[in-house]
C-alpha cells in the first residue's frame, strides 16, 4: 500500500514534472508508488536496461516503497483495455488517496495516453464488475495531473517546490543517459540538449512566479477541490499554497 501513486509514461516523466511535490510528500512522511507504462524503449538514446537502472537509482534517492515498469510500448503507447486495466490494477493493489499523472492534453502524445488511460480508470477502480481481479475495489480520492507540458491549461494549483527543487534535479540527473553529455556519441535529443535543464528550471520559475515563491509545480484537478480549512491554503503573503 502506499498514500501516493505517481504515474507516468516514461521511466523519467515522474521525475521531470512530480518530482518536486513527491519530494514534499515524502519528507512529510507519506509513502510513494511509482508506476512507468512503458520501459522508454523507443527513445533515442540509452536502453531499457539503462534506463531502469536509472529509475531505480531515482526511486531509491526519493524514498520510493515500489517502482514498476511495464511495457505497453514506447511511441505507441494509447489508452487501451490493457493499459486502463493496469492502472485500475495499480490503484487496487496500491490503495491510495493521491493519484498523480500527465494531463490528457499533453503534448507529448505518450503522456497523453497515460492521462487518458488514469482518467478514465478513476471510477473504473472503485467498480466490482469492471476488470475484476483478486483485489477489491478503490477509488482514490484525488487525482491531480501535471501541466508541465500543457501550458495552455491554467492550473488549479501549483505546489510550492522551492525547498526541495535542489534533490529534484538530483532525482532528474539519475536519468545520465538521456541529459547532455559532450562526450556522448548518440544523437542529439531535446532533453540532451545543453539547454535543456536551464529551460526546464526556467518553466519551474515561471510558475513559482504566479505564486510568490522562487520553484513552482502546477497541476489541474478535474472539479472543484473540497476545503476543510480554506486558511491551510493561503501562505503568509496571501499567494495559494
């Protein structure tokens, strides 16, 4: 079991676009499963074999319970009976409250299908008759998917990510074979670019901006959030927490 099930396309997304509100859980004391769809076999550099590697590398340094990759196909991933079914097999076995994932408008069309597919098995998970397993029924009780590839979608709420975007850029160097390296000889990728992480930062900034603080994470939430203390959201200077 585990409080929060972060789920991505790619081993890596979890870490590029979460990895900063997981950081804020852990260090909070709540337990974190992540689950990878696919093994990022389609991508232009490293393997499978590095690649998860990596990804147990990351886990370990975040404070992970459990890390899963399967393997519904790098480039070709889509919504399927197959990948909904892993998911809602994921949120029974994991039973948690928080569900993070790539918003379905991504533009990455691999990060789309894995929002699409955790979408859509949200009420699916808490269905007996609905790809019934050995696990009973859960339903999570928040969903929240990062924006970090859609920006044309305001968000509902950024995480403030300041104190921890230090070991979040940790968790994102674990990933060596898919960031610039000059020695390198594989092709050239937007993520291997120099540029790339001082971009990345710079999307964090950007977002920390809109709330007052240095680093921020913004997610969507599908419907109104319920409050039970509405003075738990504000920080001192009256920006959302």
């Amino acid at each position: 079991m585990a409080d929060v099930l972060a789920i991505g396309a790619h081993p890596d997304d979890v870490e590029l676009t979460m990895g900063g509100l997981l950081l804020r859980l852990r260090d909070a004391g709540r337990s974190v499963a992540i689950l990878d769809l696919t093994r990022g076999e389609g991508g232009t550099r490293g393997t499978p074999e590095s690649r998860a590697a990596e990804a147990a590398a990351a886990a370990a340094l975040l404070g992970a319970a459990e890390r899963r990759i399967l393997d519904h196909g790098d480039g070709r991933l889509e919504p399927s009976e197959a990948v909904r079914r892993s998911v809602v097999e994921a949120i029974r076995e994991f039973r948690p409250s928080l569900v993070l994932a790539p918003f379905w408008e991504d533009l990455h069309p691999d990060h789309a299908a894995a929002g699409a597919a955790v979408r859509s098995a949200r009420y699916v998970s808490g269905m007996a008759r609905w790809f019934p397993g050995p696990r009973p029924p859960h339903r999570a009780r928040t969903f929240l998917y990062s924006l970090h590839h859609s920006l044309d979608r305001p968000p509902s709420l950024v995480v403030d990510a300041t104190p921890v975007f230090g070991r979040k850029m940790d968790l994102v160097r674990c990933f060596r074979s898919q960031l610039h390296d000059p020695a390198s000889r594989e092709p050239g990728t937007n993520i291997a670019s120099e540029d790339f992480l001082p971009r990345w930062e710079a999307r964090h900034r950007w977002f920390g901006e809109r709330i007052g603080v240095r680093y921020g994470e913004p997610y969507f939430h599908e419907g109104p959030l319920a409050v039970e203390d509405p003075l738990s959201l504000l920080r001192g200077g009256g920006g959302a927490a």
